[in-house]
C-alpha cells in the first residue's frame, strides 16, 4: 500500500509530478481488491471520479491550480447531498431519493481539487455505534474484519484505513467522528459547532451535529478543515468569523501547554485503554507540556441528558419522512395509512426507537421532566467544562472505552452500545471540538485512540497538542 498523505498526493499533483488519475487508479485498485469484505461504501462513484481526476490533470498541465486537495481522493458519509446522486443514509426509507443540491462541504471540496470516490455507509440516519443499524448491512473493520468499525460513520473511517480513500468525511452528533476513527486507528475530528456548514448534512440532532474528517495524519485533518471550514450563509448556525490556519497552528510546539486531567471521569474504559491514555499524558509532558488536574463534574450525565435532547430532536427532524416528500412511498388508500405504512417499512429498529422516546420526551406533561431537565443538565456540563478550561488548555481522555468490539456483541442491548460514547458526548452537548488521534495498540494489537478536547473554537490548541502527540509515536 503506497503510504502516501493527502498533504504529498496534493504536492505531487500541484507540481505536475504526480497524476491524479493514476493516485485514483491506485485507490480503486484497493477497492477493488477489499470492498466485498469490507464494504466501506453504499455507492462507488468509478465513473464521475475517473472524469474528475481527469479535469485536475488537465487543470494543472494547461498551467491552472487546482487547488490544496488537487487529485486527492476522498470518500463522503452517505448523509451529505450530492446533487443528482443517490443519498440514502443508509435508510431504506431514503432509497432512490437523488438531492437536487450539493452540500457546501462537497461544494468546496470540489473547488479544492478532491476527487470523490464514493458514498460511505452508516448507521440509519446516524443512530449506533458500530454501523450495524445500516439497512443495507453492515461495515467490517479493515484491521479485523470479526469486529466493527465504530459508528455511525463506520464507512469513512473504514474506507480510510483500508486505503480505499486518501481521507474522508464523516459527521459527528454523539461521537460518530471520533469513536470510529479510534476503532479503526485513524484520526478524526469534531469541530467547535458552526465550525463547518452543516447545509446539505441530513439533520439528526440539529444542535449536535458536526461535519468533520477521518484521515491518517494530523497534518492532513488540518488540511480538510482549513478547506471545509468557514461561514456560510446557508446555515444560520454558521461561525460567521475567519478560521486561523490550522495548518499554521501545527507547527507550533507544546511547550508551557496546560494539558487537564479529568479526576471525576466517568470509570469504564478497559485497561488497555487507560494504559495508552497514561501513555499520552507522558508524551505531552516529555514534550514540554504542564498536566494539571481539573474537574468537570457534569460529565458523567452527558449520555443521560443526549439520549433524551438527540432522540427529541430527531423525531422532530423525521418526520418529514411521510412518503410524501422523499424516497419511499407505501400506498394505502388513505393518507394516514400511507403515512404510517411508509414509516413502518421505510425506517429500522434503532430509528424507530429514537423517534418513540423523542416524541414521549417532548410529549404534553412529560416535556418539562425529560427534555427540560436534559436541557439544564446540557449547561451544567457546559459550564463545568468552562471552568476546567479556565486551569487547562485543553483536556485528554479516552476516545472510547474499549478497542473495536465483535460483531454482535451488543446489539441485543442498546444500552451498552450507547456507553460506546460516554466519553465524546459531552463535547457535542457543550458545542466544543473534540478529536481522536491513534496512540498505539491495546488488546488484539487493535488501536486505541486518545481524546483531545478544547473550548469552543480551541482547534489550534486541540491541533497542537494532537500533532505533538502524533509526533510521540513516530
Ligand atoms: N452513537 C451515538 C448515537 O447513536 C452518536 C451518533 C452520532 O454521533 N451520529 O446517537
């Protein structure tokens, strides 16, 4: 497998010393050799990658610029619109369903120069952790294809790792990013919300969800931000401020960095894990960085408050899901048979037992119990991480409690699936960014990743204390 970053694809092509049609035949080689097992992808775009790879050559030998992704092959989670071309979420109930409008994140990765390969597979509308909840099968995880890859964007961090794709991009409600790319040895990153236009990213949990990407380098995922990130007028929700260069950022040291250790984390993670994260404090310490304890005492109700605010907000977003207005339509001879017929066919057992407990959530009499209280607990969490943050620049957990997991082993509990993110959720409640960089093995000789997490647009920080880290293990 020719190791080469999206960083040097995009050098070798920009200088004309490395044709993009030939880094985009090398990629679909692999896939060609792997995807049935892995099956990374819902939908392979040979055809349209082969025309786009074609235009960069013949940008850059007629003397253009094609920009800072030039030829770099990249795979999209299959819940960001591409116009014209199936997005299904893997859901059946989106099936056939073609967006008449591009994302903005695809809309710019196309002005950069990338060339998209394929649509990713996930969990149904983004709801799991390991992307066996996708209607159309489930992900292996390249490293062992026995066990999963993560989730919900299981696919992306799949099609990273098994070289099928030079990077991708994933979107990141509860973990979906970093819980992943842990499992599958990549790095990943969940950006400060509004951060990157979520415009054309189907919502699961509006006030949660993040776009962000899966790649092998930490140089590379500053690449993909400074490319994907910035105000957009589409999303009311967008930063409207200039992003610093993260790719400046990184090259700064550690040293006098305040890394936090948070003594009241939830317990939970196998040792292998704590043993790695141990690890990761030492290597920042060895490079100049200061770790101070904090406490961030709200932490551990994180996935109580996200299980009753993320499920609300999807059964909300659902349900325009009607037969109506996308994808699949069962016919009754009446409109509301049609309506429940549609939704009863169209959507999974994980989707329909988010949409039950959003709806009873937000329900007359149960509102200010449940999707209240989990709302005041969202700010607790999020002023206990401002003051952490007032001791700490930023703060080191594990990404996930335990390497990737068999197939089947916790799909019969939901519960146990959903302590999969006990330790990323709380970022996407407080609105901050969160990343996974890969710091060596644990049990089966599967990677572990460590979570690095900052306050809200701390992504230079983040950046430099995960360079540093990437740095430690080289
Ligand atoms: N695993 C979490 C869930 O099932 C997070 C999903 C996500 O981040 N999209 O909701």
């Amino acid at each position: 497998m020719t190791a080469r970053t999206a960083s040097e694809i995009a050098a070798g092509v920009r200088s004309g010393t490395l044709a993009a049609a030939e880094v985009l035949e090398q990629h679909l080689d692999r896939i060609a050799a792997r995807e049935g097992e892995v099956h990374a992808f819902n939908l392979v775009m040979t055809d349209q990658a082969r025309r786009d790879a074609a235009a960069v050559d013949a940008a850059v030998a007629a003397g253009h610029d094609p920009g800072p992704l030039a030829g770099v092959p990249l795979a999209l989670k299959d819940n960001m619109c591409t116009r014209g071309i199936e997005t299904t979420c893997s859901s059946k109930i989106l099936e056939g369903w073609k967006p008449p409008y591009d994302a903005t994140v695809v809309t710019r990765l196309a002005a950069a120069g990338a060339v998209v390969v394929g649509k990713t597979n996930l969990d149904e509308f983004a709801m799991g952790s390991s992307t066996e909840n996708s209607a159309f099968g489930p992900t292996r995880n390249p490293l062992d294809i026995t066990r999963v890859p993560g989730g919900s964007s299981g696919g992306s961090a799949a099609a990273v790792a098994a070289g099928f794709a030079s990077v991708s991009l994933g979107s990141d409600t509860g973990g979906s990013i970093r819980q992943p790319a842990a499992l599958c040895g990549v790095v990943g990153v969940k950006p400060t919300y509004g951060y990157v236009s979520r415009y054309g990213l189907v919502a699961f949990a509006s006030s949660l969800d993040q776009i962000g990407p899966f790649t092998n380098t930490v140089h590379d995922a500053a690449l993909l931000l400074d490319v994907i990130g910035g105000h957009d007028p589409m999303d009311s929700t967008s930063i409207p401020d200039q992003h610093p260069s993260l790719l400046d950022a990184i090259r700064r040291d550690v040293v006098g960095l305040r890394v936090g250790r948070i003594t009241d984390l939830p317990d939970g993670a196998d040792p292998d894990v704590t043993e790695r994260l141990e690890a990761a404090f030492d290597a920042l310490r060895e490079a100049g960085a200061k770790i101070v304890d904090v406490q961030v005492p709200a932490f551990g109700y994180g996935l109580t408050a996200y299980y009753l605010i993320a499920p609300s907000e999807a059964s909300s977003n659902l349900a325009r899901y009607d037969g109506v207005r996308y994808g699949l339509r069962v016919e009754r001879p009446d409109t509301n048979a049609m309506y429940s017929a549609t939704r009863a066919a169209g959507f999974g057992d994980e989707v329909k037992r988010r949409i039950m407990l959003g709806t009873y959530a937000l329900s007359a009499g149960y509102y200010d119990a449940y999707y209240g209280k989990a709302l005041k607990v969202r700010r607790l969490i999020a002023d206990d991480f401002d003051r952490a943050y007032e001791h700490a620049d930023v703060l080191l957990t594990p990404t996930a409690p335990t390497v990737a997991f068999p197939f089947g082993s916790k799909t019969d509990n939901p519960l146990a699936m959903y302590l999969c993110d006990v330790y990323t959720i709380p970022t996407n409640l407080a609105g901050h960014p969160g990343m996974s960089v890969p710091f060596g093995t644990g049990q089966h000789g599967l990677p572990v990743g460590v979570q690095v997490l900052a306050a809200t647009l701390g992504e230079p920080t983040m950046f430099r204390a995960a360079a540093a880290l990437e740095r430690a293990m080289s």
